[in-house]
C-alpha cells in the first residue's frame, strides 16, 4: 500500500500566478464553466478536445497565415485530422515579441565555455543559415541532418531548416557512423551539419573520421556544413559554421499545412532498422506549448537546462522553452564532471529555475552523498524535472532532503513517438513519492486490462483512448501506415497502446511499472522490472540491475538479476542473500530472481533506457545477431558477454 500523503503540496500564491491559472480562467470565460482544480480542468479537457485545443490556440494567440473554423476533423485513431486547412510556422511563434537584447541560448562546456546569444543575435543567425540552405538549393520538403553535440549549431540549424519548410534529423556525436547513418540514408538528405568533435568526462573526442565516414554514406548531399568546436582541421570541399550565419538577411519563414513534416526523431533502433516517426509543425507546437508553458509553468525570466543530446526527445522538449520566451541552456558535457555534482553547481551558476535530469543521475548522486542544496546556491530552482525510465520512491524523499522541500519534483512519462509526455507535475498538483502526479491536459490516460476494460488501483496497460495533435503524422518510408499501426494500435484496434505497465490511483497519480512488452511472466503472473529495480538499487553495493525473464524451450521460465557491483565489492552469498531479501520484502516472493549474476555492465540505449527486451531475446536466442544492432547501444561490448550467458543456459 502507498503512502497517500504527499512529499510536496503547491504554494497557493504561486498556483494563482501560474500560467495553468490564467489559462484556467480563460476557458472559463470560453466556455461558461467552472474548473476550481486540476481534476476539473482535465476532465474538460479530455471530454471537450475540440474545445480545449482551440482554447489553446486562442490562450497563445498562434501566429498562422491561415486558421481553421475546425479542430478535429476526425477523431479516429490513427488517421486524426487536426485544423484542417490551417498553415502555420513553428518557427514565426519562437521570436514572436521577444525582448532585443534578452538571452535566449546559454551554451556552455565542460572546459568553461560560456556563450550567449540574445534573441536578436538568435534570429540574425537562423536568418542566415535559413539563407544558406535555400542557396544550396534547400526547399520544402527537402531534408537537413546534423550529427553535432548539444550547442547554438543544433538549435540554429534546426529552426534555420524549420523556417523553410525543410525537414529536420539529427543524432549526437557520440553515435557510431554506422548508427547515425542507419537513420540518415532513409531520409536522403541535402544538407549535412557537423562538427569535429565534442567533450564528455574531461575527453576531447574528435570525430573526423565519423564524420568522413557519414558523409560518404550520404550520396544524396549537396553541402556540408561544418563548425569547428575542437580546432580540427575543416574538410576543404565544407561550409564553415561562421561562413553560414554570417551577413544580413531577413527571417522569412514558409507557411506549411498544419501536419506538415517537421522533424524526423528515430526508435532507438536495437532491432532492426530505426523507425523514422514524423512529427507535424503543428501538433508540435500546440503540444509544447501547453506542456511548457502551462505543465512546467515555464516563461520569460525563466532558465530552462535539461541534461540531454539531439540524439533525445528531451532535446527537442527543451528547444520548446524558446517558444514560451524562456532562456535554455545547451551544454556539452558530462553531468558528473569535474565532480559528481556538476550539473547542481552548473544550475547554481546560470540560476536555472527548470532543471531536467534522469533516475541514474539521482541516484549516482545519492550513493555519493551529494548535496546539492546545502552547497550550492539553488534558490531559483522551482522545479527538477526527471524522465527517461521509472523513478523510485527513495529518490523522491532524497530530493526533498538534498536539493530542498521547497523545490517541485516533476516526474515525467511519455516517449519519442509523441514528443511529449502522457503524465508529469503541474503547478496546481501535489506530489507524492514514487507517483507521476497527474496525467497531461488534452491526455486520454488510460489503463486497460487484457480484455481492453478501463482498470484503477491495479496494474494495466497504459493506453491513449483519444487523439493528441503531436501523435505521428507518419512513420517515414510507410506508405500505407502498416509500420504505424502495428506500432500502437494491434493490441487495441482504434486505442494508442504505448507498452508501459501502469497503475491509476484514485488520486489521480500515475504509478509506472515498467514496459509491457519487458514483463515478467512467471506461472502467469504478470510482474513489472521497475518494482525490482525499486528494491535492489538502493542497496550500497549495487550501482544498477537489470532483470529479464526468458521463456525455456520446454516450458520453463528462467529469471535472472544482473547487478553491477561498486568498488570493492564481491556478489557473495551474503549479498544475493540480502538482495533477495529485499525483493520479497518491498516487491514480492514471486518478484525473487532465480539467480543474481555480476555483470560487468549494464547495456542501454542511446537515450538510457536499459535493454531489457533486446537482452532478453539474444539471451533465448530469438533475435539473431544480424538483427541486432550494436551501434545502437551505449557500451556494444558488452553485447558479447549477456549473449555467451544466454548460450551457456541453454547448454545446461
């Protein structure tokens, strides 16, 4: 049973100065009714789509060369019609009415690089490489990849691209060429941006050769465009970075279609080739303003930093802090260099008021006994966001002990395919530990049992019953949407089934269990990896696990728990010992391993997730090697390791 009491309750004088506030009383005065709550206004907000997202539109005074009298022109999933006929520019709402001289991009790395554009400088910039792009023969529809680190390059190339109509790609440059370019030649693109190289825990990395090597993968380019971070040498036949943003050119951006292609985010590609999931300009925009602005509360005087790369959703989620105004902040680097808490004294530093992080970094933090509030300066931090797999209880009280009481813990939950998350925090909302406060606005949360029947306080699949404007346009190169709809709707014909085990408690709040399509099915009890996670991690010895549970040919059900040891610490009896007895306490008998391995690592995506279910298939032999791609994964050396523990299994 969960403890019903929350860990933070909102401040009263901070909800009635919110942003959701506002909006609040707008749809009052829209629609005749009273939303004296949260609950209230998300009821609406779900049961009246049309309503609500028109609302949105009128609340941010959408800058389009043409609107729509219709909001939904078909509710269907998938295939929804959203403001048919509208034409609009992502682009034209980030420098609407912002301030000449106010900071909209602070960049800085590892080595102290600390560089800021004003929003007039911002602009001027985009302008040009927009201008460069149409000189290279860029037009609508045409595709722009960047494989660059997280600095002003990735922000500029990307609304540069999005102002004309081109459509946008990119990965980070710690990808292998062959990852990068498992995304890149699906799109054929015109133009390349790149750079020589990044930093990451106090290593240069230079990545000439990567780069030669994508670009001779890329028959299609006409240009390449380079910027030197590393002092390399630039390849000759490029355009430099400065040459690119340079002279006066005016900002003119091409009105699109509402759905109209604005950037191409990837799968994270284990399995066979990526899926390139496209994402329209204006389902984007709508989506990001409401959960930037109205979830987060985030707006001018605000400093928006999440820790992430371009190879990440959260990249593009941060970028959307441009639209409400705020300031974000690109950094190159690792999050625990120099030192563990590097990320808080960078915050402390900027005077971040928004904060993004992931689970690990918490946790590295509180196994090293950081604390970020008594030394540093934190006082402008409201809010810590934290996404990119299940975060646990005990990191909810550490916060609240470490970087402050005060300071409002967003847990967040959604994916890639949407650009956006299903549930997180609002302003108005309490938090509880181990809980995702609330579901979105406009989010038709659900969770369904196997026979598709709405269920609350037990474990189900977390589905979305009514269309969001930021679902995929498409999937790239899937003509007749089979790739699409096998993707979310096969489970539940007309449902978004997104693969998360989930449980809806009667406040409201979200509890996440893990992926469904990683469960742990033993003598037909359905079980989530998280809630094992939950229960091992915070043991001293441990740094991480990773559960899978794999069907034997005849019929059996094998169930191992990979640990990762700290520094000078052995798996004995004494410590698996402890570890299962920590399942079955805080989890459950059946949750108990059948056995506990060292590993020497723990393999994740490229985004951090861990791979449970590649792990799981290779280890029972039912994803081939040929079918695997390593490039995709963080450490690929460690492939070879879980693979000869699957086969000595299997031998006996």
């Amino acid at each position: 049973m969960r403890n019903p009491t929350p860990i933070w309750t909102p401040d009263p004088a901070a909800v009635e100065s919110a942003r959701i506030t506002t909006f609040a009383r707008f749809a009052e005065d829209r629609t005749g009714s009273s939303f004296p709550d949260y609950g209230a206004l998300l009821r609406w907000s779900v049961d009246d789509l049309a309503g609500f997202w028109r609302c949105i539109w009128d609340y941010f005074d959408i800058l389009a060369a043409s609107t729509s009298d219709t909001v939904l022109a078909d509710d269907t999933m998938p295939g929804a019609v959203w403001f048919p006929g509208a034409e609009l520019n992502f682009v034209d709402q980030v420098f609407r009415d912002r301030p000449a001289d106010g900071i909209a991009i602070i960049e800085v790395d590892e080595n102290g690089r600390h560089n800021e554009l004003t929003w007039t400088q911002l602009r001027s910039q985009v302008a040009a490489f927009a201008a460069t792009l149409r000189d290279q023969g860029v037009t609508l529809g045409d595709r722009v990849v960047a494989y660059l680190p997280n600095g002003v390059e990735a922000v500029v190339s990307f609304l540069a691209t999005a102002s004309i109509g081109a459509i946008w790609s990119a990965c980070g440059m710690d990808y292998a060429p062959d990852a990068a370019l498992g995304r890149f030649t699906q799109l054929e693109p015109i133009v390349f941006v790149t750079a020589d190289g990044y930093r990451n825990g106090g290593k240069p990395y230079d990545r000439g050769e990567a780069v030669a090597s994508i670009r001779a993968g890329l028959p299609t380019l006409r240009a390449t465009v380079f910027a030197n971070r590393m002092d390399q040498p630039r390849p000759v036949d490029s355009i430099a970075w400065d040459d690119a943003v340079s002279g006066v050119h005016e900002l003119a951006s091409t009105p699109v279609p509402f759905e109209h292609p604005l950037w191409v985010l990837f799968s994270s590609g284990t399995t066979g080739l990526p899926k390139g999931i496209v994402h329209g300009h204006g389902g984007v925009l709508l989506e990001h303003l409401k959960a930037v602005a109205l979830q987060c509360d985030i707006g001018p005087g605000d400093r928006f930093w999440w820790y992430t790369t371009p190879s990440w959703m959260m990249w593009n989620f941060q970028v959307a802090g441009l639209l409400t105004g705020a300031t974000i902040v690109c950094y190159d680097g690792s999050p625990a260099y120099p030192t563990t808490d590097a990320v808080w004294a960078l915050a402390a530093q900027l005077g971040v008021t928004v904060l993004g992080t992931s689970p690990a970094y918490l946790s590295v933090c509180a196994k090293a006994e950081v604390r970020p509030g008594t030394d540093h300066d934190l006082s402008a931090l409201r809010t810590l966001g934290v996404t990119g797999s299940t975060l646990p209880g005990r990191s909810y009280h550490w916060v609240a002990e470490n970087v402050g009481s005060q300071v409002q813990l967003a847990s967040i939950s959604g994916g890639t395919d949407v650009v956006t998350a299903f549930a997180g925090g609002a302003p108005n909302v309490p938090v509880w530990p181990g809980e995702i406060s609330t579901a979105w606005l406009g989010t038709a949360l659900e969770s369904f049992d196997e026979q598709g029947r709405s269920v609350r306080g037990e474990v189900g699949e977390l589905v979305i019953t009514r269309p969001m404007p930021s679902m995929p346009v498409k999937f790239w190169n899937d003509p007749d949407g089979t790739r699409y709809r096998d993707a979310y709707f096969d489970g539940f014909p007309g449902v978004w089934c997104h693969g998360d085990w989930v449980t809806l408690t009667d406040h409201g709040s979200v509890v996440m269990h893990g992926r469904s399509d990683a469960t742990l099915n033993r003598n037909g009890i359905r079980m989530g990896s998280a809630d094992i996670y939950e229960a091992v991690e915070p043991l001293a010895e441990i740094t991480e696990s990773m559960v899978v549970g794999i069907e034997e040919d005849d019929g059996g059900y094998w169930m191992p728990l990979f640990v990762t040891l700290s520094p000078g610490n052995e798996l004995d009896d004494e410590l698996i010992d402890r570890i299962r007895a920590a399942v079955r306490t805080h989890a459950s008998p059946r949750h108990v391993p059948d056995e506990v391995i060292a590993a020497p690592g723990i393999p994740h995506t490229r985004t951090g997730k861990k791979l449970e279910v590649p792990i799981k298939r290779l280890m029972q032999g039912s994803l081939s090697d040929a079918n695997f791609d390593p490039g995709s994964v963080d450490d690929p050396t460690l492939i070879d390791w879980y693979l000869d523990v699957g086969r000595r299994h299997r031998d006996g």
